[in-house]
C-alpha cells in the first residue's frame, strides 16, 4: 500500500490531503506534508529524536494536538524535523492517546531551504476517513 500527500489550493491557507495504509501512518504524513510546506525537509539529518505523548478526546483533537505539538517544537527546540513516527494510537475511556518520536536536527539556514511559517492547524476542513484498505486524512494549515 502506498502512502503519500498532496497539496490543494485555499484562500489564505493549505488544504493537504494525505493517505496511508493505516491510521498511525497517516498521522506521519500529516506530520510530514505539514512539515514540507515549512520547509524541505530532505535537507534535515535525523539525528535528534525527541519523544511525543499526547491526548485527544477524538481523532480530529488528537491530530491537531500531535501536528501543533510537532510545530511547536521548532520554536522551543530550535529544530527542523524530517522524520516522523507515531507508535500507537490507543482508544482510552476519555478519549485516544499517541505515543509518537520526531528526528530532526538544530536549525540551520546555510544548510535547510524554508519556504512557508505555519501558525497552526486549524478544524476547518479536517476530516479522517478510515477503510480496511486505507486512512484518508484531509486538513488546512493556517499559514
């Protein structure tokens, strides 16, 4: 099965769209997809890894919550990620809880080719379709 993401045109904003084979894989391309429109991500080493745990009272929450989290690090670790892994994503009485690991290296603008800031990803047009053959995950980041 094939993953991937891809890139649709919104007013102010970007809409992406991103498949994989299952729901924690479609969170790492999410991660990923969100992480191409900040910067090229080819040029980051994976060779910082920092661990994630976050919770969500859906599966919307929750992958707004690991997205923002991932974003919110490059600010407070001054870091570039390339590399995302989500390990589990567990169904809780309150809700679903990720346990996931970013790489990515120290930020270094000789080296790493930036493109766009992303504030945040919003609700808006955030959808999370699950088949037995695939995960579609479908969101908008505020630029």
């Amino acid at each position: 099965m094939n993953r991937g993401f891809r890139f649709h045109e919104h007013t102010a904003d970007i809409t992406i769209e991103c498949w994989a084979q299952n729901l924690e894989s479609a969170f790492e391309e999410a991660s990923l997809a969100a992480f191409e429109v900040i910067m090229d991500t080819s040029t980051v080493t994976p060779s910082k890894s920092i661990d994630i745990e976050c919770k969500g009272i859906d599966l919307q929450e929750l992958l707004v919550e690991w997205v923002g989290r991932i974003i919110a690090l490059v600010d407070i670790e001054y870091c570039f990620f390339s590399k995302f892994e989500v390990g589990k994503i567990s169904k809780k009485t309150d809700g679903f809880e990720l346990e996931g690991r970013v790489w990515g290296e120290a930020i270094d603008f000789d080296k790493h080719t930036t493109r766009t800031e992303v504030k945040a990803m919003t609700y808006a047009d955030l959808k999370i379709e699950e088949t037995p053959e695939r995960t579609t995950i479908w969101f908008t980041l505020d630029l």
